[in-house]
C-alpha cells in the first residue's frame, strides 16, 4: 500500500525476489502510477484490477503491460465518483462490484453505467442498512453480498432477494436486499472471541464458514456464518514477528462463486 505498487512472489523455485506487476513505487495519478492501492483482483485472462484508493479510481493492468486503464470512478469514461475505493471483485460477466469505502457503499458496474446496492444512503452508521467504512466484500455461493463493516466492528451479510440455493451468474438487474444482517462481532471493540477489531478481509467457503482477518486483533478468525464465538487460527497473540503472531493482516485470498 504505501510503496504504491503492486508486487508478486513466484511459489515455487528457489528465487526469493519480489517483482513489480504494476505502479512506480511513487505516488501518482498517470496510468502506470498507483496511489496507496489497496484491494486487488486477478480475472482468468491475467488482467490486473487494482483499487488505487488515494486515486479514487479502479484501474486494469493487461497482463505483463504497465499502463493501466481507468475502468471507474476519477478518469474513466463513465461518469461515476469513488472516493477511496479499498476492495473489487469481478463476477463472470466481467462486472465490478466495488466497496467504496468513503461513501460506505458496495457499487457495482451494469450495461449503463454504475449503481449502489448496499449502504445506498452513503451516509456511515451502524443501522441494519449502513456501513461505516467497509473495506472487502466477497460472495457466498447463493449469490449473497458479505462486507467487512470496518469501523463498526462487524461482518455484514446482504441477502439476494431471489435467493435460490446455488447461484451460476448474478443477472445485472439483480437486487439485494437493504438491511443487512450482522453474521459476525457487532459486539463492540474487543478481543473476545465474540468481537471484532477493525476485520479488513473476509473469506466464504461453500460450506458457509467465513475466515476472517481481524487486523487490529492481530489474529485470523473463523466460524460458521451466524456464529456468536469464533475460533482463532492464527495469530491472536499480540501484534509481533515470531511465528505465532501477526502484525496486522489485511488480506485474504479472493473468491466468488458467481
């Protein structure tokens, strides 16, 4: 995030060298330039889609090119305002759905342009229907929308309202229903095994457990959705370098089952 780029690591081989995918390593608003970006997603053509949040603005990297398009929000050619986008998905349709995360909303792309489906308020609050600087999304395998509602110290679930048991693709129309339902903390500041500190990233499998990185516990969390308690599976031992600690995870692979 704040070296303003992009890096990989090969998994296998001996090298142990990170390299450079996309931006600078200086903060700028030009196509090969990323400002703090922070969500990234990978699609099955190996273009890279970059959340450059202090750019406001969503941007592709073609694979092995380092110039990106601005596909939305600040620059793109469709009119349509973010203000510090932090998370993006692509279903596969080649729709974005992105947190955007100032405006505590989730957003995502149609044949016309971009709509709201969540925290459609904009305005940040701890009703069934906000969010408060939500950060990552992800999709279970029915279709539903989870979000982690950052500074209310929850994990919010958006039911699909045509809700069948497993979803192949979204339809653009689709719709979502307002209120959410909290599935995880939403119990205040703490480190309970009930609570949430600031959760950054989530992961849903298909059997409904949510892996959950509760960045400011220090800890990597888990738990069937609706749980009270979760289990910890790593970290949880105060923020540090030994083997058993974590220092502020952030991220989880990506998913979506759509």
């Amino acid at each position: 995030m704040k070296s303003h780029r992009v890096v990989k690591h090969e998994l296998e081989g001996t090298a142990k060298m990170w390299t450079s995918v996309a931006g600078t390593g200086c903060p700028g608003p030009v196509p090969n330039a990323l400002d703090h970006p922070h969500g990234i997603y990978v699609d099955i053509d190996f273009s890279l889609y970059v959340a450059d949040t202090y750019n406001n603005r969503i941007q592709r990297f073609a694979f092995d090119k380092s110039d990106g398009s601005t596909v939305a929000g600040f620059g793109s050619s469709i009119h349509f305002l973010l203000n510090r986008p932090t998370g993006i998905v692509l279903d596969a349709d080649n729709y974005l759905f992105i947190v955007d995360s100032h405006n505590h909303r989730i957003v995502r792309s149609t044949q016309d342009g971009f709509r709201c489906i969540a925290g459609c308020s904009s305005t940040p609050g701890s009703n069934p229907s906000q969010l408060r600087y939500p950060y990552s999304l992800a999709f279970d395998k029915s279709g539903n929308i989870l979000v982690t509602d950052m500074q209310n110290r929850r994990i919010q679930l958006f039911r699909l309202t045509s809700n069948p048991r497993v979803i192949r693709d979204i339809p653009v129309n689709a719709q979502w229903i307002q209120n959410g339902v909290t599935v995880a903390g939403g119990n205040g500041q703490g480190d309970a095994t009930h609570q949430l500190y600031w959760p950054h990233a989530l992961f849903v499998d298909d059997d409904q457990t949510i892996v959950i990185a509760d960045t400011y516990n220090h800890r990597i969390v888990q738990g069937k959705i609706g749980d009270i308690n979760r289990q910890v599976v790593a970290g949880g031992r105060g923020q540090g370098n030994r083997l058993d600690q974590l220092p502020n995870p952030t991220d989880m692979p990506k998913n979506i089952n759509v």
